[in-house]
C-alpha cells in the first residue's frame, strides 16, 4: 500500500512538473513572441520617421531653392517693373528695363524647369528607368570627376513599366553616386540592372575608400533612405564594404510579371 501511494504521489509531481514546464514554456514563447512583435513595430515606425525625415529634409531644400532662385528673381523683376511703369517710352532706360525683365523671365523659367526636373526627371517619366539611368551616367561622365559604366540586359517590360518602381530604383542609384562622387574619392563606378530567373538584380559597386557599415559615419550616407526605398518595393539588400576596400550594393526584387495578353477565339469554321 505504501509503494502504491508514493508511486502515486511521484506520478502527482511528474504531473504538476510537467505542467509547471509547460507552462513556463508557454509563458517564454509568450514573451519572445511579444519582444519579436515590439522590434518589429519599433523597426516599422523607425521606417516612418526615417521616411518622414527624408521627405521633410525634400520640402526644405526645394523651399530654400525657391526661396533663393526663383523668388529672389520675381523679387527683382518686380521692382523693375514698378520702374519700367514710371519711365517714358521714349526715355533710353525704357528699352534697357524691357531686356531686363525679359532676361530675368528667362532666368527664372530656367531655374523652375530645374527643380521641376529634380524631383521628376522627364527622361525617366516618358521613357522609363533604362534610359534615365544612361542620361544620369552621362551626366556623371560630364563632371569629369569619375567614370562610370552601365550594363543591362532587360526591357521596360521586364520591370512591368512600373512607375513607382521606376522612380525609387532611379533614387536609390541617384543617392549611391552621390555618396560615390562626394565621400567616397572614387575614380570608377559600375552599375548593372539584369534578369535573372524571376528577380531583377540591381548592383552599384565603386572603387572608393569604403568604410565600416557599423560607424556612425555611415548613417548620414543616406544608407536609411535608400534602405527605405528598397522595402517600398519589396527588394533585399546585401552591402559589401571595408575600409580601403570599395564599395558593393546589391538589390534583388521579384520580376513583375508582364500583363496577361487578350486571348483570341479561333473562328468558327
């Protein structure tokens, strides 16, 4: 009887200790859970701010440059207008004030196009990612600062004529050479844009002094943006660099597939 009732009270312990583990193992999946969801909701709204900091930091540049350029000329263009009323016809100055608002006009067009292509290039609006890129790399080529080489095998098509795709791949590359030509004291650049299987891959790489990625340093290369950008469009990212050891970024995203084609019904004989 003894036995029986120890065995009883060991298979009673075996029983709440199995419980209490279960329990705990619960309550520890719980927590982990609950941590994985914390990161991942700080990760997101890190993601905001980065973004929302980025497109502030846009509307303050394009208001300083309308400040500086284009209101500073409407300013002058004004005040010679209230001058050109007051002057005769006849008088010498009439036709000097004339070819000065003119001039101004024209400046003031000029400086408007400019911001108006900063934020939308027109190459890249109606011809598409592949030949912005190619006028962007001329553009580079024509500073003489650097040299640089554009390779692709694909179509617009490949990229599903995807505007939003379009323009944040375009500003990513813009971002990388600007880094490339301001930090990195770089002399070549190469940049490759292919198919393969069902990704696009799209790959900067410099020959430029590098850095480490842990540093402080490299958070103000607009490395957040471009990380930002690339999770807009659904891309992984690998980063390769090292001090003295150049610079390697690649992005992998899923091919769009292209748009389904009509199907035609064979005529009845």
């Amino acid at each position: 009887m003894t036995f029986i009732l120890i065995g009883i009270v060991l298979l009673l312990l075996l029983g709440l200790s199995l419980a209490i583990f279960f329990l705990l193992s619960r309550q520890k999946s719980i927590r982990e859970k609950i941590n994985a969801q914390t990161l991942e909701l700080k990760h997101q709204q890190d993601l905001l701010d980065g973004n929302l900091r980025v497109q502030e930091e846009e509307r303050q540049r394009i208001a300083a440059q309308l400040h500086d350029d284009v209101c500073s000329k409407l300013g002058v263009m004004h005040l010679t207008f209230h001058r050109l009323r007051r002057t005769e016809p006849t008088n010498g100055q009439y036709a000097e004030m004339c070819d000065e608002i003119n001039e101004l006009i024209g400046e003031t067009l000029t400086i408007t196009r400019r911001i108006s292509h900063e934020l939308v290039p027109p190459t890249l609006e109606g011809f598409g990612l592949l030949e912005a890129l190619e006028e962007l790399c001329e553009q580079i080529r024509n500073t003489g600062a650097v040299d640089i080489r554009f390779e692709h095998d694909l179509s617009r098509s490949d990229l599903g004529n995807d505007v939003s795709l379009e323009l944040n791949l375009f500003r990513i590359v813009q971002e990388l050479a600007n880094n490339s030509l301001k930090h990195a004291d770089a002399s070549f650049i190469t940049l490759e844009l292919q198919k393969e299987d069902d990704f696009i891959q799209l790959i900067y790489c410099d020959n430029g002094i590098g850095f480490n990625p842990k540093n402080n340093h490299a958070k103000g290369l607009g490395l957040k943006n471009i990380y930002n950008r690339a999770k807009m469009v659904g891309a992984a990212v690998q980063l390769s660099t090292a001090p003295e050891q150049g610079f390697e970024m690649r992005f992998s995203m899923p091919a769009t597939p292209p748009p389904p084609q009509p199907q035609t019904l064979n005529p009845k004989p």
